[in-house]
C-alpha cells in the first residue's frame, strides 16, 4: 500500500503531466505530436537521470522544449508518474564513455541507423505522428545530433538501446541484425562525435529581436487598403478566405466598427506542407493581415512569422517561417505602393 506522501506525491505527477506534457505525448503516455513515453521498452532503457535531464533541457530545434519552470521536485513527481506505466525497475547508468571506433560507427551507421534517423544524425522529418503520418507508425526516429539528446544520455543508455531494440517502434536490437558488441560501441562513439558539431539549427537571439507584430502605415483609407490586398492576394496565387470587422459576432452588426478589418488568405498549398512538418503552424496560417485606422492614420498589421520560431522550437519550421515573413512583405508592399 502506498504511504501518503507517495499517494501525494503520484497526484502531483499526474497532474504535472496533464498540465505540460499530456497534449504532445498522449494522456496515457501513447504518444500523438510527440514520441510515446509508456512503451515498456522505452521506460526498461531510460534512466531516471535520463527522464529528468530531457523535461529540464528540451530538445533545441525539436518540438520539445525545456522546462524551466518546474522545480526538482515537481520534475522527481513527474517522473514518478510516468513510472507508474510499467512495472519495471529504472536503470541506472555510469557515465563511463564507451570507447570505440567512430570511423567504423559511422560506416555502420549510415548502413543500418540512417534511413531512420538520417544520415546526419537529424532524426525523421516532422515531429511525431501528425495528421500526414499512419498511426501504425507510433513515433519518427529522433534527432541523435541534438545537443538536449547528447546532454541527457549516457552512452551505457545508447549502446543498451541498440542491443534491445524498443518493441513498438521501428527501432530493432542490432545483436539480432548481426552485429557485435564492437559494432555497437563503435555506433555510440559515433552518435558521441556529434557533441563537436553544430548542425542543429537553433532559434537564435536575432529571431528573439524580431518584433512580434509588423505594422506598416497605408496612404489609402481603410476601404482602398482592404480592396489593395484583396487584390495583391490574387495576385501572389492566395485564395481569398473572408473579410471581417474586427468585432464582427462580438457586436451588433449595425455597431460594428469598420475602421477595424481582418482579411484573411490562404495559399492551401503552403498550408498542406507546413501542417505535415509541424501542426501548431496554425497559430499564423492562415494568412491574417488586419487594417486598423486610428486617428486620421490606417495601419496594416500582422503578426511575424519569424518570430513564431521561438514558439515552435522546431527548426524544420524556421525556413517556412522566413518565408511567410516575405509573402507577407511582398503582399503588403504591392497593396501599398
């Protein structure tokens, strides 16, 4: 029988997990936008060292981001909850490197590893089961380059995870393709030579100093501004969705104030790709510029795709993200010159 303060502290975990992690992994730990935490497999082979350096850490440039805000001991209640998934015993590692050949591990890598995890450590494209993915594949492979992996697992985890696979994942034990223990450390040596690289793009300081909002003054009137970008929609092969008053359904329609307009487009193309690579991408998708008059002045105004990378902490977006900053700025210089 549990004593209270394990009963508390269980309580704790699982309305921690509700709270921070249950929308990307699944309430029951099954998985969705991000990798499934209840197969035993995963928890027979993840530390609790592991567990808790990855909640605090993220993964720059994945979709997971660090958890700073929670205290030890909220992140020690967490992991106690997720423990309550599978019987087994976390293990424990020593943070021994492992000695191998890296060249060798590289050979071998890019033969059995990099199909699934590419051929530079960058993990499968996406990130998770999206709603471009078949749910009989339960996770893409993750990002072995990414300095939040690197920082969280021991190469005792790596090697241990390579020779028992993980049961419900693509991911097979590699003593049962034929390969040796040497094989193996020489592998994680590999996967350990990414630590002196940076190949993982990272939303940096500079997109932190883009403003969030752009706003751009118009030297037409509300009405001449609206039909402008309607026009340069077209123009840029963007569907026209709507145009609204800003109040509109908050106001009587008579009292809606139309010196505030959002039009709305759509490029579905655009939308299609980006929603593959990353769900969340309808935060700014699609496509709202809002006019605004204030005084004897109009503005045209939208919120800054590039700054969204921060948010996203998804570095396949950070190049769509740039992009849509300059559909937007084309879309607007030709409404308003």
């Amino acid at each position: 029988m549990a004593l209270p303060s394990q009963a508390l502290a269980g309580h704790e975990g699982e309305h921690i997990y509700i709270q921070n992690c249950a929308a990307c992994h699944g309430y029951n730990g099954n998985g969705g936008m991000g990798v499934p935490l209840s197969l035993p497999d995963f928890l027979a082979t993840a530390s609790n060292d592991y567990l808790f350096k990855t909640i605090r850490n993220g993964r720059p440039g994945r979709v997971m981001p660090a958890f700073k805000n929670l205290s030890d001991d909220d992140l020690d209640s967490l992991i106690n909850y997720i423990r309550t998934w599978s019987d087994s015993i976390p293990p424990k590692y020593s943070n021994k490197i492992i000695k191998g050949d890296a060249a060798h591990g590289n050979t071998l890598f890019q033969q059995h590893c990099a199909s699934c995890h590419g051929k530079k450590g960058t993990g499968g494209p996406g990130t998770g089961v999206t709603m471009s993915r078949p749910r009989s594949l339960p996770i893409l492979a993750p990002a072995l380059n990414n300095p939040g992996f690197l920082a969280s697992a021991s190469d005792e985890m790596i090697k241990r995870t390579l020779i028992k696979g993980r049961n419900g994942t693509p991911m097979v034990s590699f003593l049962d393709k034929g390969l040796s223990e040497q094989d193996i450390d020489d592998i994680v040596s590999f996967i350990r030579s990414y630590e002196a690289q940076s190949g993982v793009e990272i939303a940096s300081t500079e997109t932190e100093e883009e403003p969030v909002v752009i706003i751009v003054e118009s030297p037409y009137s509300v009405e001449e501004t609206v039909n402008n970008l309607k026009n340069a929609v077209s123009s840029m092969n963007f569907r026209l969705i709507r145009v609204q008053n800003l109040d509109s359904g908050l106001t009587a329609e008579a009292e809606e104030d139309k010196g505030q307009v959002i039009v709305y487009s759509c490029n579905f193309n655009l939308l299609d790709q980006a929603l593959k690579v990353d769900p969340r991408v309808g935060l700014f998708l699609p496509c709202r510029v809002t006019v605004s008059q204030h005084g004897d002045k109009v503005f045209v105004m939208y919120t800054n795709p590039k700054r969204m990378r921060v948010i996203f902490n998804n570095s396949e977006l950070n190049e769509m993200c740039t992009d849509m900053k300059e559909v937007y700025e084309e879309m607007i210089d030709e409404a308003l010159l």
